[in-house]
C-alpha cells in the first residue's frame, strides 16, 4: 500500500484534530508531535520527489521530525 502526500496530510491533520480536544496535557503533546511528524514525511517525500538524490542522503528520523 502507497500512501500518498495527501493522505500523509491528512493524518496530520487528524491528529491537529485530537490535540485540540484532548483533555490531558501529555496526550495534547503527543499529538501535536504526530502531527508534526506526519507533516515531516510529507514535506520530505515532496523534496525527495523535487531531487530524488537528497534520499539517499536526508532520510528523515522520526525523532527529528517529532521534534519540529
């Protein structure tokens, strides 16, 4: 299964979704991190797709991405 940027988009957006109402501070964070984690892999698959070389160099660290 191929997921698409849109659908990479859309998971953060979900995840945007459950941080503004979740009620416990931490489960917030946690989600805002997921978000931005989502978010990262799109906005990495977009360069990899603009110059297929910077892959094979940048791949993206889930810590990092999480991290923002």
């Amino acid at each position: 299964m191929t997921t698409t940027l849109q659908e990479y988009r859309a998971n953060a957006r979900q995840c945007l979704s459950w941080a503004e109402s979740a009620r416990e501070p931490e489960n917030r964070d946690a989600f805002f991190a997921l978000a931005a984690t989502w978010e990262g892999v799109a906005t990495w698959v977009e360069r990899l797709t603009a110059a297929p070389e910077i892959g094979a160099i940048h791949e993206p660290s889930p810590r990092r991405a999480a991290a923002g």
